[in-house]
C-alpha cells in the first residue's frame, strides 16, 4: 500500500469504528467498548505515524485523489487528500492526544446510561475523524464539512454531562458562537466559487494567480470571512469568548482535546489557506497579511496573559493561557516565513502535551475534591505528591523552561518576529507559566496564607462580574463520587504527555524534519504543481530550526520571572475577587450571548480593516 492510499484510511479508520460502537455499544461490556475505542484511535495515530515516516522526503506531497477523479488540465470537480509531513503530524498529533484522552478517561466517568456504554468513545472517535479529515483535505468546500463535523461532536462532549445546566449552557455559547464562525467560512467559499467555479485548495489558488495584479473587493471579503471562522475555532481576539466558557464546563478528557488540538486547528486552517489560496500574485498581499495576524496576535496574548492571572478557577486559567499562547502562535505566523512556521509548529507539538498534561492534573483535583478552586483547595494537594510534580513540571514547560518544546518554539518565534516580539513572548509566557505555578504552590505545597472559609464571599454587583466561576463545590466526573485513590492511568498519561514535550525540544532529527516541512508548507507553487500536475517541486531550504543561546537564555528568563511572580503572589492572602484595574477587561466577559454576538461583528470589521 503507497502512502498515498493510507491518507483515506486515517480518517475512514475512527469513523468506522464510532459506527461500530455506536451499532454495539448497546451490547457491549463497558471495559470492552472502551477497549475499541482506545483499538481504533491508535489504529488511527499508527496510519498517520507510518504515512508521515513513509514520506520520501519532507518535502514531498502524497496526493490521493479519492474515486479516481484526477485532475485534466490543471481542472478537477474530484475531493483530494494530500498528506504533507504538516498534515500528517497534526492527524499523527491529532491521533495520539484522542488515545490520551480515551486512555485517561478509562473506568473515569461516572457510569454511561445502560445500553450507551460506546456513546464516550464514539463521541470521541467522531471529533478525532472531524480534525484527521481537515488536516488532510485539499479541498476547501470539504474542509469546511471536516470542520464542522468537528464542532458538532464538540458541542456534544462540551455538554455531555447534560443532567446540569451549566453544562448544557457552555455548549450553547459554544454551539452559537462558532456557528456563526462556519456560516461566515460558508459565505466566503461561496464567493470563492462565485470567481473561480472551483473548490479545491490548489485550483482556487491557480485561478486567482492567473489574474495579478492584487485582490479586489470579493477577493479580500471572500478572505476575510473564510479566516473569520478559523479564528473562532483559534479563540483568536476578540473571537475567543466561547473558550473559557466551555473548558469550565467540559469533562476533563475534552478539555484535553480543546485546548491540545482543536484551537491549534484553527490556526492550522488560517495557515493552510493563505499559503495554498491567497499567497500568490492574485490574492492578500503579504504585509496586509502580516498586519493582520499580527495586530490579532499581539491583542490575543496580552488579552490572555491578563484574563489568565486573575482566574482562581482552574480549569479557566488553563483556557485563557490556551487564548495567550494562541496569540504567540499568530505572532510567528504572521511572520510569513519558514522560520516563523517551523516554530509555531514546535510550539504546538510540545503545547499539546503540555496542555492536556495540565488539565489531567486539574482532572485529579476535581474527582479527588470536588473542587477546581485555588483558594479552597489550599494544601489540599500535599497528599498527591506525583500529580504535583507533574502540575509543576507542566507550569514551568508552559512558562518556557528549557529544554522542553515549548521553550524551542517560543525562542524560534522571537528570533523570527524581532526584538520587540522576544519581550512580548517572555512577559506572556512569564503571566501564564506563573498563574499556574502560583495555583500549583498554594495547591499542593500550602504555601501561603490560609484562605478564611468561613468569611462569606460577596457576591459580584453586576452580572458582567460574574464571568469567573470560583470552582468551588464542583461535581466529580468520576463514577461513585470523589475518588478515594488515584487510578494509575490517570498519572501515567500526564506523564508520559510531558515526556512527548520534552522530547520535541530535544530531538535533532524531529527539528530538521519540521523545517524542511514548514518549506514545502510556504511554498506556495509548489503545492499547486503537485497537487494539480503531479510533479514535485523542491522549495527553497532554509536552516533547520535549532537552539540559539540567546533562546536559551530569554527562555531561563521567562521561567525565572514565572517563578518570582507566583511566589509574590502566594505571598499574599489570595483574592476572592479581582483586581479593580481588571474590571473592564472582565465585563467585556460577560457570559451573555448577545454580548459574545455583538463582539463576532466588530471582530470581522476590525479583520477587514486591518486587511485593507
């Protein structure tokens, strides 16, 4: 079997086997439903793993045109898949945090109503198909169908607990929100179609290459609101209200997912159509491009960074750090550069890990205390020494300690950016790696003073105040109740998910591969004479993404200022409400739809604008 063949079966393969636990679950024993459902998504991440390996060169594109349909003349009305070492890294990265999730989640929840033992895992299986799809495809119409598959299914596990409102709520304010994302993506494929009377990645970038001379009025429109709905999925500014919402709601395996690999979708999706459709001399000129990814980049971050630090709800302090190093991804993609790409997609990798490591500790508090509160689970943690350490370990990968990915990736985009992006990276990475080492310290060492249970806390004078769920008092996930001990499945995989990070910074052989993927990536035509007319193009090399001193040490740096914020602030009696500066910031966080709406709107003006 060529590569190429093996890119249907990566998507084909959770697909099947949601059908099949779906159509079985209702007979199936719950150990064996979960059993498939781990089966099928390593049978998935093995495809991806061995198409990505099989590759002749980084370089290279396996194309699968499915049916046969192959392309006549540079035209096509056939659905292609085309397997750049990009893509299937995000499908193999994709792959292997869904058989983490499943894994983690083993004998986790309480028990699934008779007869539905296979609705977790399938659900789970789905959402892994949805974004294996959309990583592959070279087609933009089917991209969208991927992406929305992806969300439907999200929407579903966000609410899965749906017995409680709050639940049920937070897929809602999902649910509408990226809604309006897809019909926005829908409208601007239709205006592409309307120009070029194609679908696909390749030709849509051919036919508008065929006519220089920069974009017109439909084209620009057609670009801002195709990327429009992938900067909802990216929880872009100002885009990302949704995100906080559904992480304080979710089960603990979906915010692995989350935060891991749907927001890194997204921009994925953003990079993916620039480079294939308006990169050429008929679409977005560059510094209008550049322009826009930056100034969302930077007001994503910053956003982030503070929203992050003022959270005493665990789950929302991880998802706003999720927001804030967003923005650092679209920092180095507004790069435009190999360089830039390289080390955005460093950063994911080890981010992925980092992340859904992070949550999985979160995940233990909740089922051990009922409680995702950093004040009332002060000291509470001393009894899960290992859960700790990984918490700590994980605060300071994410604040960039190296050797870990994340510290390489973050040194990459500041070198790419320029000097003024090194200050912005250490400060962002310094507020979020500190917000989680602060927790971590009160948490699981005590440190600190004792937070006074019996005061009672006021209660916000405004709703807009009343974003910040304190966490108290949450529900376990966990069947029978809190958990008396800590399943080993529950610690292995964090674990084994901050092993993977340090091993992206430490590979030689994973950093060359990516560089010379994120060549073949920007290479604009290069991707249409392969997909189109069969014939490879080598890109332009750039050097290989490597360890500079100066990143080691603005990445020691960041840890250390990540270190001394947490402990100044446990220090301090911990806040019950936040700060007074921070007020405006948290009404914008309202938690109302209209409000959430309202905001969508003025972010696709301020798009178009920063684009003309």
């Amino acid at each position: 079997m060529s590569v190429a063949q093996t890119l249907p079966l990566i998507v084909a393969t959770p697909l099947f086997g949601a059908a099949v636990l779906v159509g079985a679950g209702r007979r199936l024993p719950r150990y064996a439903a979960e059993m498939l459902g781990c089966l099928f998504a390593a049978g998935a991440a093995a495809l991806a793993l061995y198409a990505s390996a099989a590759t002749p060169s980084s370089t290279a594109r396996p194309v699968e045109w499915l049916g046969g349909w192959r392309p006549h003349g540079g035209a096509s009305v056939g659905i292609v898949l085309v397997g750049d070492r990009i893509g299937l890294g995000l499908a193999a990265l994709v792959s292997l945090l869904a058989l983490a999730a499943l894994a983690y989640a083993w004998r986790y929840f309480a028990e699934p109503p008779r007869r539905h033992a296979g609705s977790f895992p399938a659900l789970v299986l789905l959402f892994q198909a949805g974004m294996c799809g959309f990583s592959l495809t070279g087609d933009l119409f089917n991209a969208f169908v991927f992406f929305e598959l992806m969300g439907v299914v999200a929407y579903a596990l966000t609410g899965y607990r749906v017995e409680e409102a709050r639940a049920v709520q937070g897929a809602l304010v999902f649910a509408l929100v990226n809604s309006l994302g897809a019909y926005t993506t829908l409208l601007g494929i239709g205006l592409l179609y309307a120009r070029t009377g194609e679908l696909g990645l390749a030709q849509i970038g051919s036919a508008l290459d065929a006519h220089p001379g920069g974009p017109d009025a439909l084209v620009i429109a057609s670009f801002v609101l195709g990327v429009t709905g992938l900067l909802v999925k990216a929880a872009a500014v100002p885009f990302h209200f949704w995100l906080a919402d559904a992480h304080a709601v979710a089960p603990t395996p979906v915010c692995m997912l989350l935060s891991g690999v749907m927001v890194e979708l997204g921009l994925y999706g953003t990079a993916r159509v620039y480079w294939t459709v308006f990169a050429g001399p008929g679409g977005i000129p560059a510094p209008a491009a550049h322009r826009a990814l930056l100034a969302l980049g930077v007001l994503t971050a910053v956003l982030g960074a503070v929203m992050c630090w003022q959270q005493r709800h665990l789950k929302r302090l991880l998802a706003y750090s999720t927001i804030a190093h967003t923005g650092m991804f679209l920092v180095g993609l507004a790069t435009l550069t190999p360089e830039g790409l390289g080390g955005v997609a460093l950063y994911v990798l080890a981010h992925a890990g980092v992340k859904a490591a992070l949550f999985a500790c979160v995940g233990i508090l909740l089922d051990r205390f009922g409680s995702v509160d950093e004040l009332q689970l002060h000291g509470k943690g001393r009894e899960l020494r290992w859960a700790g350490v990984l918490f700590g370990v994980g605060g300071l990968a994410l604040a960039g300690l190296p050797p870990f990915g994340t510290a390489l990736g973050k040194a990459i985009i500041e070198e790419a950016a320029g000097g003024w992006a090194t200050a912005l990276c250490v400060l962002v990475s310094a507020a979020t790696g500190g917000a989680v080492l602060r927790a971590g310290a009160r948490v699981f060492l005590g440190l600190g003073p004792v937070p006074e249970s019996a005061a009672p806390e006021s209660r916000p004078a405004d709703a807009a105040a009343a974003e910040e769920t304190t966490g108290k008092e949450e529900e376990p996930e966990t069947r029978g109740g809190r958990l008396s001990r800590i399943p080993d499945s529950m610690l292995i995989v964090p674990t084994a998910l901050l092993a993977a990070a340090l091993a992206v910074g430490l590979d030689p052989a994973l950093r060359t591969g990516i560089g010379r993927a994120a060549d073949a990536f920007t290479d604009h035509a290069g991707y249409l004479t392969a997909v189109l007319y069969g014939r490879a193009a080598e890109p332009a090399s750039t050097p290989p993404p490597h360890w500079t001193m100066a990143g080691v040490l603005w990445g020691l740096l960041a840890t250390a200022l990540a270190t001394a914020l947490a402990l100044s602030a446990v220090r301090r009696p911990g806040r019950r409400e936040p700060t007074r500066w921070a007020t405006p910031l948290r009404r914008l966080h309202s938690g109302h739809v209209g409000d959430y709406v309202a905001w969508f709107l003025a972010g696709i003006t301020l798009l178009a604008a920063l684009i003309v």
